[in-house]
C-alpha cells in the first residue's frame, strides 16, 4: 500500500526548454493543415448539407404540390362520388317508390281480380244451386208423375189384361163360330171369315196367310199376294161374279160364283194345297174379299 502512494509523490525530472520549443515549432504547421482541412470539411459538409437541404426542399415542394394535386383529384373524385352516390341513391328512391307504386298497383289488380272471381264464383255457386234446385223440383215432379203414370199404367194393365181377356173370349167365340165349307173344287176349305172381325180372327190362329184386296172391273190385271186376277163381271142382285186368276202362267177362269163361296185353285210350283179366294162383298164393278195362302210352301218342302 505504501508503494503507490511513494509513486505519486514522485515528481517527473524537468524537460529541456530547447525540446520544448521545437516542438511547439514542428507542431504548429501541422495544426494548420489540420486546421484548413478542418474548415475546407466544414466548409465542404456545409455546403453538401445545403445542397441537400436545398434538394430537399424542392423534392418537399414537389411533394407538397403532388400532394395538393393528389387531394385536388381526390377532393373531385370524392365529389363525383358523392354525385354518383346521391344520383344512385335518387335512383334508388325512385326504383323503391316505382317498386312499391308496381306492388300496389299489382295489389290492386289482384284484390280486384280476386274479387271479380270471387263474385262469378258466387254468382256460379248461385246458379248451380238454383239449376240444382230446379232439377231437383223436376225430379220430383217427374218422380210424382211417373208415380201417378205408374199407377195409371198399372190401371191400365188391368184394364188391358180384362180386355185382352174379353177380346181373348170373344175372339174364341168368333172362331167358333166360323164355318168351314166344301169349296167349288169339292175340297173341304178352312174356316171362312165374311167380314173383317172374322179375318182378325183367322190371322190371329196364324195357319195361313191373308191377303185383302179391292179391285175393280175396269182395272187392269191386279197382283194379290203371289197370283194376278182381274174382274170380268159383277152382279150385285145376286151377289154374284165372275173372275180370272193367273197362277204358274195359267189363266183360269171362275165363273158366276157367289159371295162368302171358297174359290179354290191349285198353284203347284208352290203348295199342294189349295189357295182359297173368298168375296165377302159385291158391289157395282168391285169386289171385296181376301186371299188365303198356305204358309207351306213347295219350296220350303224341298
């Protein structure tokens, strides 16, 4: 501890003055290069630092009026959006305010179509209900009426069923009294009939078939049922005449028979029996009578 302290209180040996002077004289050139330089730096940095400064303020200024240009644009970009803006929103307005004119009118036209359907439908459902009605009313009448109709008919069954009775029995009691008779061949003939009640009857036995006829002297040959015959004389005192039948392209003459007489003839290409032919009435050139033809035929034999 001591050595320190013994060495700060040692006191360095004096220096030469000679030493000392020249090296103030070898310094001080030295300094005053050191010196210009020095200054030529400071003069050289100001001088940067101002023309930096300098550029700076014109890259500033240049900045500064991109700047005002950029908020020019802006500032008119900004109006014509805003124009923009308020022309969308007008058009808005005006599209909401056509939109809800168009739903309203559309409203409109539906509650009136609405109603106008509504209205045919009642005025449908009121005629449907009225034909309804009606056809219901006429059922009934209908239903009334074919009821009393009904009752009528079945009246009238009654009626018919004790006339067709009654016509039945008087029927059977004029075939009764219907009378068979030799005919002018000799062969026994059917059952006459001399008015027409009694021809009525003989159709209804369905044994032959019956042609009625009036002819007149004066006519030509006249067809009855399958022969031709034509009037040669009438005498109405004597209730008498004289015909000519043609049958199988033969003419036969039968002549001055009397009424209600079977006039009998043979027609041998078509039955083996006989035709009748029967007068019931003579009048002034006109007889009245009927035909009788076998329903067997020579045809249906075969």
């Amino acid at each position: 501890m001591s050595e320190p302290n013994n060495r700060e209180n040692m006191t360095p040996p004096p220096t030469p003055s000679y030493e000392i002077r020249e090296e103030k004289s070898s310094r001080f050139p030295f300094m005053a290069v050191v010196l210009g330089v020095g200054l030529l730096g400071a003069f050289g940095l100001s001088f940067w630092q101002h023309s930096n400064m300098v550029n700076l303020r014109m890259e500033m200024a240049e900045v500064q009026k991109e700047v005002r240009v950029l908020r020019q644009a802006a500032n008119d970009a900004d109006s014509e959006v805003l124009k923009t803006l308020e022309t969308v929103r007008a058009e808005l307005d005006n599209t909401r305010k056509e939109s809800a004119q168009s739903v309203e009118k559309a409203r409109e036209a539906l509650r009136r179509q609405t109603n106008v359907i509504a209205s045919r439908l009642t005025k449908r459902q009121d005629e449907q209900g009225r034909q309804l009605a009606e056809q219901l009313d006429e059922i009934k009448t209908t239903t009334e009426e074919a009821t009393a109709r009904l009752t009528d008919i079945t009246s009238d069954v009654g009626a018919v069923r004790t006339e067709v009775a009654s016509t039945r029995g008087e029927l059977d009691r004029t075939i009764s009294d219907l009378r068979r008779t030799t005919g002018d061949m000799g062969v026994m003939s059917g059952l006459i009939a001399t008015n027409r009640k009694e021809l009525e009857a003989l159709r209804s036995m369905g044994e032959r078939d019956y042609y009625e006829f009036t002819i007149t002297k004066g006519q030509k040959q006249q067809r009855i049922g399958d022969i031709v015959m034509q009037v040669k004389r009438t005498d109405t005192k004597r209730n008498r005449f004289t015909i000519d039948i043609v049958a199988d392209d033969k003419r036969v003459e039968k002549k001055d028979k009397t009424v209600n007489e079977p006039v009998q003839f043979y027609v041998l290409s078509r039955a083996r029996v006989p035709y009748e032919l029967v007068v019931n009435e003579v009048r002034k050139d006109t007889l009245v009578g009927y035909l009788a033809m076998p329903k067997v035929k020579l045809s249906a034999q075969r």
